[in-house]
C-alpha cells in the first residue's frame, strides 16, 4: 500500500488510489469509537462501502444497520446517509465514488498521515468547520 498520500481525515485514515475508470477508489481505517462525518448526501455520486476487517454501523435514509467483514452498502445518489465505528475493534474499508471526483474532498481536507498528531489535527474545529463551509463545493450536502 502506497502511504505517500495517505491522509487523515476526521479521525480515520485514508489511502486514495489510482484508477483508470470513471470512480475513486479508497482504502480506510476507522478506528474504534469514531464517528463518521455529518449526515450527508450526494446528488451525482454513487458511494459503495465494503467492509474487509471489523464491522462499522451505517446510518442510510433513516435506518441504522451494523455491515461486518464481507459486507457492503450501496448508497445511490441523493441518499442520506453516515457511518461509525462503534466497536472496540479497527474497521478496515474500501470506498468507491462514482463519477470521479469525490477524492479531491479528502486530498483538500486531510492531514497527511506523517504529520505530528496528525489524527487529532484532522478532528480539530478548524478543520470542521472547513468541511462544513466548503462540502457543498464536492457535492456534499450535509443536512445537520
């Protein structure tokens, strides 16, 4: 796994990878006890999730269901939705957005992963309230 460009970004890591098709592929760890961002949606991207190692609770047009090892969540465009590790184990997950683009969101607001305190620094209310400000200009309509 290439961690050059490996970032943090609120409180879980996330490695992007190349892709030649028309979709962002992530690779990520959440640590356990950490929240996923606000609830959001997207108007143009597909997301999926597949969970390799652990389990994380999602949170999808009102319903809450855990997704263990094995497991993924579509969620189509224009579909409220959030995630959380709330277990007491490392959740290990690939992220898929599709068309491209989503990426630039977590290359504008992570925190590169060799940074001092780098998973505090990307949980800091500066950088919330950069999300907040700028989530719209990716297609990220958070609905708090």
């Amino acid at each position: 796994m290439n961690s050059t460009n490996t970032k943090w970004v609120l409180g879980h890591r996330v490695t992007p990878h190349e892709t030649m098709g028309d979709y962002d592929l992530m690779v990520a760890e959440t640590p356990p006890g950490v929240q996923g961002p606000p609830p959001h949606l997207h108007n143009s991207f597909k997301e999926t999730f597949l969970i390799i190692e652990g389990e994380m609770e999602f949170f999808v047009n009102g319903d809450t269901r855990i997704v263990k090892a094995g497991e993924s969540v579509d969620i189509p465009p224009k579909t409220l939705h959030t995630f959380t590790n709330k277990s007491d184990k490392l959740c290990k997950w690939v992220n898929i957005h599709s068309p491209k683009g989503f990426r630039d969101f977590f290359e504008q607001i992570g925190v590169p992963e060799d940074q001092e305190n780098a998973i505090e620094k990307s949980l800091a209310p500066e950088i919330i309230d950069k999300v907040m400000s700028t989530a719209s200009d990716f297609d990220m309509i958070i609905k708090v």
